[in-house]
C-alpha cells in the first residue's frame, strides 16, 4: 500500500471530522429555554404572492403540533426563513435556497458585568443569531413549488429535532 495515499486518506477523514464536529456544536444548547417565537418568512425570486402566505401556513401548521408556540407579538426571539428561487431561462432545472435563522439579543458578558457592578439598566442589546439552518436544492420549473414546500418542512423538522434537544422535557 502506498504510504501517501494512506496519509492523504487519514488527513482527509480528520479534516472531515474536524469540518462536522466544528459545525454541529456551534448552536448546541442555545435553544434552551425557547418556548415561544415570532415568525417571519420572506420569498424572493418568486411572482407569485400568494405563495409567501401559503409557506408561512405550510411552517404554523406544522408547529401546531409541538410545543413551541408561534407568537406573532413575541419581540424575541425571532424565527426568519428566507426562500430565494433562481429560475434559469436557459436550462429547465431550478434552483432555490432555504434559510432558517432565529435571532435573540444579547449583551456581552463584559457590559453586563460593568451595569450589574454599578447598578444600571441595560439599554442597548445586540441582535445575534443563534440557531442556523441552510438548505440548497435543484429542481425541474413544473415541480419547483412543490420541492421547497417539502423542504421547507424538511428544515423545519431538523429545526424541532434540535429544539427538543435543548428543551427534552417538552416531549412530554
């Protein structure tokens, strides 16, 4: 066996690794405690307006299920998912990209540390995301609605999978 190729291999499986561990951990635990969101879903590259609406009944209608409530006069934290579609003339085939963002404020451990010393009210929080899900997909024209419909329940479904991980009480 060549001595190269085995070390090419082991390198890449650690680089790999390395890759997955770094991107799974990020947002581990930051859902904790989240038992209530604003929803807001924002669809770019499609002529129909109709469809924005029917994603954000496609994404209520799935959450009705679970205990995480949807709550449109909830400031914080804030559920966004962004649909962009591009449609090439050219080709028959489709592509769109989903990103679910939920952002929350927060203050730097700094700041918070120098207004409790001093008693003082915080003003000025920070926006900052702090769960993340992207999803890329190709489709033919006719299916195109369709596809991101099931992926957007698809992301969802990873969504509430990683929810229950942080929040496993709320399965019961």
């Amino acid at each position: 066996m060549n001595p190269n190729y085995f070390i090419k291999t082991i390198s890449l499986s650690l680089i790999l690794c390395t890759f997955s561990y770094g991107e799974l951990i990020w947002s581990e635990g930051n859902l904790k405690k989240v038992d209530q969101i604003s929803l807001e879903i924002v669809v770019s590259g499609d002529q129909d307006p109709t469809w924005e609406e029917k994603l954000t009944q496609i994404s209520l209608l799935f959450f009705e299920g679970y205990k995480l409530k949807i709550n449109p006069k909830t400031f914080s934290p804030n559920m966004v998912i962004n649909v962009s579609i591009l449609k090439s003339n050219d080709l028959s085939i489709s592509s769109y990209d989903i990103d679910l963002s939920v952002f929350d404020l927060f203050i730097s451990k700094d700041k918070y540390l120098d207004n409790i010393s001093s008693k003082k009210i915080i003003k000025k929080f920070k926006s900052g995301i702090i769960y993340q899900q992207n999803l890329f997909g190709q489709s033919e024209h006719e299916k195109i609605i369709q596809d991101v419909e099931n992926s957007l329940v698809s992301i969802l479904n990873t969504f509430i999978n990683d929810w229950y991980q942080d929040n496993p009480m709320k399965q019961f």
